[in-house]
C-alpha cells in the first residue's frame, strides 16, 4: 500500500465526516422519498382492494372462486383480511411504530447535543475559508516549481541534490481523495461493532442482575442487528453479528432475559401493561424487541426453531396486545406458520396457542381478524393431494374449531356469513347447470368448508354442548341451512363417478347427527347409491387394478370407472355408513318401527343382486341380524316405560344411560369402524413407502 499523502490527511481530518455526513443525510432523504412512494403505492392498492371487496358484497353471487369469495367480510372493505394480511401503510392512531422507527428510537442521543452541533458547524466554515486561501498557495507554489523545471532544468536538478523536501508536492497526490476512498472509510464507519461472546455474557449478567436498561438496549440492538442480518435495514445497526455461533448466542441470550427485565421495569395487571413511571422509558426497548421476535420468525424455516420462537411469542401475548401494529404484524406471522407446507403440527398447534393468547385479550377487530383468517387459511391449503394430506388438513381443521370457541357473538356473525356463502355457490351450480358451475362445487376446497362447519357445529352444539350452552344456543340455528347445503351438494350430480363425494357428505350429516342428536335421514341417501344401474342394471368390469380408497377422491378415476374395483370400494364405504346411522338411532323408543322401511328395501336389494356380491350379501345379512336383535331389545325396555306417546320429555329420556356401541347393531358398526381405520393405516404405510 502507497504512502498516504498529506494533501489526503488533511482532508480526512477536516472535510471527511462533514463529508460523510452530508453523505449520510442523502442516502437518508432518498430512503425517506421511497418509503413515501412505497406507502403511496401501498394505499392505492389496499384502496382498489377495498372497492372490490364492497363490490363483490353487492354482486356476491357473481363470484365463482371458493377462496376469494371466502374473503367477502361482514361490513365490507373495512374488515378485509388485507389489513391483516399485508403491511400497514401508516402509522397508528396510539403512535406505535414499525421496528426500523424503533431502532431509530434506541440509536437516538441526547437533545442537548444539537446545540454544540450548531456551533462546530460555525466553528467549521470559518476553518473551511482558511483552508482554502492555503490550498490556493499550494497550487500556485506548485505551478511555479513545474515552470521553474522546463525553464531551468540546471536549477532543479540543484534543488533535487540540496533541498528535496521543497519538491515533495510535485509527488503527491490529488488533494481530494476518490470517491472510492470516501466510499471504503463510509463503509468501514457503517460496519459497526462487532458482538462478541464476552460482550452477550456482561449484558446478560448485568440484565439478571439489577435489570439494567442500558444493557438492555445494547443487547436487544444486537437482537435486532440478528434478526436483520440478511436485510438492508441491517446497516442502520451499530452492532455486527459474526457467525452462526454468535447468532445462537444473541438470541438464546435475548430470550432467556429479557421477558423478566420487561416484567420488572412493565408490570401487567388485568391483561394490560401499566402506563407512567419507566413504561416510557421501556416502551421503545419493548417494541424492539417484538419486531425483532417477528423478524426471525419470518426467517425461520426449521420446524423446531419455528416452534420455539411462537412459544416465546406466547410469552410476550400481553405486550403484543398492547400495540395493535405488533399484534398484527404477529398474527400474520402466526397465520403464514399455520398454513406453510414445511411446519409440521407442532408448529400448527404452536401457532394456534399463540394466536388463541393473543385474542383472549385483544379487542373486537383483532378477534374478527384472527377467525377470518384463520378460516381462510384453512381454506386455501385444504386441497386433497394423497392421502398423506389427510391428517394435516384435519390438524388444521380442528386447531380452527379450536379458535371458533372463544367469542360466540364473533363465531356466530363469521359462521353464518360463510354458510350463506357456500349456499348461494350451490344455488348457481344448481341453475346454470354447467360444467364450470358444478366444478366450483365438486372441488376439495369446497368440500372441506361443508367439513370444517360441520365439526364446529358438531362440537359446541354436542360434544361440548354443556361446557358452552351459550355458544350452543348461539350456533344451534345454523345446523338447519348446514344440512340443507350437504344434501343439495349430495345430490347435485348423482351419477356413478361422484360416488364419492357423496359418500363424504354422508359423513359429514352422521357427524352433525350423531353430535347433535338432531335426526337427520341419511338412510335414503345411502340406499339410492346401493339402487343405481351401476349395481341393478350393468355388469362390471373385472379388472386387476390395485383396491382403491375414496378417502382421498371425489370423483372415481377414469380407468377405474365401472369396474368391480370400484363398486366393491363403494359398497365397503356405503354398507359401513348404513351400520353408523342405523347404530345412531338404535337407542331411540321408535327404533322398531323408524327401521322398518330401511330393512325392506336391503332385503329387497340382497335378493336381487346378492349372487353377484357373494361378500357384501353375507355382510349386509349380518347387519340384518343385528338390527333384529337391537329390535328386540329395545321392544324389551319398552315394555317397562310407564308414560305415553306424548310424553316427549320421558321418550327423550328413554335408554339414555345405555351407550349406542353397547346394542348389537352398534356393537356391530364399531367393528366395521376398527377395520376401516386399519385399512386406512395400511395405504397411509404403503404410500408413505412408495
């Protein structure tokens, strides 16, 4: 490296910081003007989302995409999930702040220093006009050395030999450094401290013990300059993470102490932090620190790490509750973890705990966010691809039953604006009768919407109907409308390929029968399957395709259609949905007689087409003998009742202490149940081992 010349050190140590500075200050103000252009852009796109969702509140029956309609909200463009799903674009009205204006917060000095800024500014521009007269002699003395050397060469050869020095200037550089030099000293000045294993164990040390705030800022400017280390929001830090050793250490440290200096220096009491006193002081630290937790969390894609910071997050709920930018910059987060094809349910059931915190003291609107979106969420990832799929879509489907059961006012309002929804779906497929409209009907998405309102039904209108008798009288008017929608979609196509489907909706009405304890006829629906040509009419074809399973099919496939593959897939499915939904009214006072019509028409069918199903005649015998003896046994108990037919309450009443798998015929489902799960078991095994 050349020797520095001293034109260059004068310069460094008189121009180079206000240099440096003015530099600073227009990379800031061209920052500034893209942040302004970034907002404007952002408010004129939420502004034509915000026209769109009121329009298709208007025209809602103009909508044919599952997902999208879904997104339709209570009162319009106000409530959109756009709010919650994508960044604000100003600031607050309680003046929280984004984590870049709270790092700006923590770097921020005193306010007395701008005066003794003001003065070296003077001092400076009078030191500035010196230096120049004495820049202007330099020159002139080295224009005269250059001519002197043309003009008498024998002269300066002299001064060469006697007086070097006098000749020096001649070999320096130009007074003004490059704008490469400038560039490297700027860059050298913006790389900040570098955080060592020394400095996280003093300030946690120090944090621990008396809970000092200085410290506290330090450390959670490191945490920042961790969590933005692949940003360019890093280069406004004043600390360096070196390593992922470092990193580790950063943010165990961060962790590990400062939730209890937060509780120290910001109480809570009756889920709110308490305002006065050092909270001020605090508040800046605090929001620091939950940019930072949600910055790293968006890094994160190990499911274990994932996990670990949502659970942290859950720690700080109370805090993040009391900033409704962090609160929704978490439960967007919390959502994107939720949904994403790499968590697996560890991070799903993590992020469901957390955003269940995080409502449980939050307001209204965070409420109607959380369960919209979550909602959505379900929605948008509830595509059946294999039967691998399966047990996601369910995790997820009951984490979303778990959060329907906070606020019965907000679940009510939500549940019935989606029921009405996929309603006015299947009233257009029904009239337009085209390939288009019952596509937007016969599809995974759809289907598992029926699914997801059907479980929430199912569990607070019956499974917990007595924990939560205010939401089960809540919702218990939305199980009418529910039921209609699954027979209207049952029956919407009933051809032979979308055997199915229906056989998934029939599910789904046992489910809603069974919880609820509502009679609902799914034997017609069952039994017109078992009357189809497919089964009285035509002959199979044999074939040597592998069995199927219709857990994960809506529709068969085509090489599969009307083979014997096929339809004994089918009668497997159907015969085990006869023996559940004759086992849930097997405790009934009217069972003898309410099966009567059902037991004709099996022992009509086995009779015709019993030699051609060897296997599934015998079956349907055995469930013909169970209902006998479940006959019999109820008849038995009914002799011994002593009130009448009007007595609704003593027939309500009537076996209540007897379980249905205790009677014969549902003794004889529960075993049919045993032998689909195993089934189910050994596909899930062979398609996990292909």
């Amino acid at each position: 490296m050349g020797k520095v010349s001293k034109a260059t050190k004068k310069f460094n140590r008189k121009y180079l910081n206000d240099e440096l500075e003015r530099r600073r200050k227009n990379k800031k103000a061209q920052e500034l003007y893209k942040k302004r252009e970034l907002k404007k852009s952002r408010r004129a796109q939420s502004n034509e989302e915000e026209e769109g969702d009121q329009d298709q509140l208007i025209g809602v029956e103009e909508v044919d995409d599952l997902a999208d309609f879904a997104a339709s909200t209570l009162n319009g463009g106000k409530e959109d999930l756009t709010k919650f799903m994508q960044d604000d674009d100003g600031d607050d009205d309680d003046g929280n702040s984004t984590g870049s204006e709270d790092l700006a917060a923590l770097l921020n000095e005193d306010e007395g220093d701008s005066d003794s800024q003001d003065g070296d500014e003077a001092m400076s521009e009078d030191e500035a006009m010196s230096d120049a007269e004495g820049e202007d002699e330099e020159e002139e003395f080295k224009q005269q050395l250059e001519a002197m050397k043309e003009k008498d060469p024998k002269f300066f050869k002299y001064m060469e030999k006697h007086d070097p020095a006098s000749l020096k200037i001649l070999e320096q550089a130009d007074e003004t450094p490059s704008d490469s030099e400038i560039a490297g000293a700027e860059a050298h000045a913006a790389e900040g401290t570098e955080v060592t294993v020394e400095m996280l164990n003093r300030w946690g040390s120090e944090i621990k013990k008396d809970n000092s705030i200085k410290s506290l800022k330090k450390l959670l400017l490191a945490l920042y300059a961790a969590s933005h280390m692949d940003t360019e929001s890093a280069g406004g830090s004043v600390y360096r993470i070196q390593g992922m050793e470092i990193f580790n250490k950063t943010v165990s440290t961060a962790i590990r102490v400062a939730p209890a200096a937060f509780a120290y220096h910001v109480p809570v009491a009756n889920g709110r932090i308490q305002k006065g006193g050092r909270s001020r002081v605090v508040q800046a630290l605090l929001k620091s620190y939950m940019a930072s937790l949600v910055a790293l969390l968006r890094q994160m894609s190990d499911p274990t790490m994932a996990q670990y910071l949502i659970k942290e997050c859950e720690r700080m709920a109370v805090y993040f509750g009391s900033f409704a930018r962090h609160t929704r910059d978490l439960g967007r987060e919390l959502l994107r973890q939720f949904g994403s094809d790499s968590a697996d349910d560890g991070v799903r059931i993590s992020a469901l705990l957390a955003l269940r915190a995080i409502v449980a003291g939050a307001g209204t609107e965070t409420v109607d966010m959380a369960l919209k979106g979550i909602y959505l969420t379900y929605v948008r990832h509830s595509s059946v691809k294999n039967m691998a799929s399966l047990p996601t879509i369910q995790t997820m489907r009951n984490c979303g039953v778990e959060l329907y059961g906070l606020d019965a006012n907000a679940s009510y309002q939500h549940a019935f604006v989606y029921i009405r929804q996929l309603a006015i779906h299947l009233r257009n497929s029904m009239q337009l009768r085209s390939k288009e409209s019952f596509r937007a009907i016969y599809n995974w998405q759809f289907i598992n919407s029926l699914a997801f309102w059907a479980e929430v039904l199912a569990t607070y209108c019956g499974d917990r109907a007595e924990e939560e008798p205010h939401l089960c009288a809540t919702l218990e008017s939305l199980v009418y409308p529910l039921v209609q929608i699954i027979t209207g979609v049952a029956r919407l196509v009933p051809t032979a390929k979308f055997f199915p489907l229906r056989i998934h909706c029939l599910s789904l009405l046992l489910r809603l029968s069974a919880a609820t304890g509502v009679y609902i006829p799914v034997l017609p629906l069952a039994i017109e399957i078992l009357e189809s040509p497919e089964f009285l009419a035509r002959c199979p074809i044999k074939s040597t395709l592998k069995p199927l399973s219709l857990d994960a099919l809506l529709k068969a496939p085509k090489e599969y259609e009307h083979t014997r593959v096929y339809l004994e897939s089918v009668l497997e499915s159907v015969f085990g949905l006869l023996a559940d939904s004759i086992a849930a009214q097997s405790v009934r006072i009217a069972f003898p007689e309410w099966v009567v019509p059902a037991t004709l028409q099996l022992r009509r069918w086995r009779k015709r087409v019993g030699k051609s199903w060897t296997r599934f005649s015998k079956q349907l015998q055995g469930l013909l003998d169970k209902i006998d003896q479940t006959t019999r046994l109820v008849q038995q108990n009914r002799t011994r009742v002593d009130f009448g037919p009007s007595n609704l309450s003593g027939a309500n009443q009537f076996m209540n202490s007897t379980s249905t798998d205790a009677t014969p015929v549902g003794a004889y489902a529960a075993s049919l149940r045993k032998v689909r799960a195993q089934q189910r078991a050994l596909l899930l095994e062979a398609e996990a081992a292909e």
